[in-house]
C-alpha cells in the first residue's frame, strides 16, 4: 500500500464518518420544527383564548358549534407536521429537487388550508386566529428544508 493509497482510504472513511452525524443533525433540525410548530400553536391558542377569542366553528348547514380545544390543536399541528416532515423525507428519496418540489407542496397545502376557515361559520377574531396558527406552522417547518437529510458530494 502507497502512501497515496492511504491518503485515498483515510479520506473515504473521514467522509464515510460525517455522514451519519448529518443525517442525526438533519432529523434534530427537523424535529425540532416539528416541536416548535406544536409549541407555537398551543402558546397562540392559549393566548387568543385568554384574549376571548371562542375558537367556536359551525359548520355550513348545522346549528351547533364545535368549541376547539388546547388538544385538538396540538394532535392537528403535529398530524400535519409529521405529514410534512414524512413528504419532504420520500420527495428526498425520489428525486434530486426534493427542496423545491416540497416548497411548492407546503405552499399549496398552506393555500388550500385556508379553504376551511373561509367556509365555517365563526368569529372574525376565531378566523384571523386559526389563520395565524396555520402560517405559524408553516413558518416553523419550510426552514427545515435549510437541512438536507444527505451532505452534497
């Protein structure tokens, strides 16, 4: 073995070595919008809330009202943050421009959500404050995409 040879192989296994601890960093990253978009959306509904925003939707058609509740936010923020999160992790595994198509995914499920909101029968104050809690799930999780899950060679 050359000393070429040697410099070769140490500088495969160096790099070999990095990738596993990107990939942890990248899930960190991750999950941490994940955690902060949960934490974001319960602190926005407890201080609406406080404020005496009632969080109460009638659905078109029906009388009675829904009363959102503190767990009802939080089991919907993290089904649609996992959602992401697990859309951007097989767009990454299926095609190179993961980060733009996941982009552009984001932005239309964030457009559509709003479609809800618009039919339901509330408060302007509930409207404008489940608007703020989905953007602010947005704002929280499309910076995650600043991680790639695998370092570019």
């Amino acid at each position: 073995m050359t000393a070429t040879d040697t410099t070769i192989n140490t500088t495969d296994t160096t790099a070999a070595a990095r990738r596993p601890g990107r990939a942890v960093s990248a899930k960190r990253v991750r999950a941490t919008a994940v955690a902060a978009a949960i934490a974001a959306n319960s602190v926005l509904y407890v201080g609406a809330r406080a404020l005496g925003t009632d969080f109460k939707l009638t659905d078109p058609g029906m009388t009675e009202a829904h009363q959102l509740i503190l767990p009802e936010i939080v089991v919907f923020t993290a089904l649609f943050a996992l959602l992401g999160w697990g859309s951007l992790a097989v767009l990454e595994r299926v095609t190179r421009h993961a980060r733009v198509a996941w982009t552009m995914l984001a932005c239309a499920v964030l457009m559509l959500s709003f479609v809800p909101i618009g039919i339901e029968q509330a408060t302007p104050a509930t409207k404008a404050m489940l608007s703020v809690i989905h953007i602010a799930v947005a704002v929280a999780l499309v910076p995650m995409l600043r991680t790639p899950a695998r370092p570019r060679d």
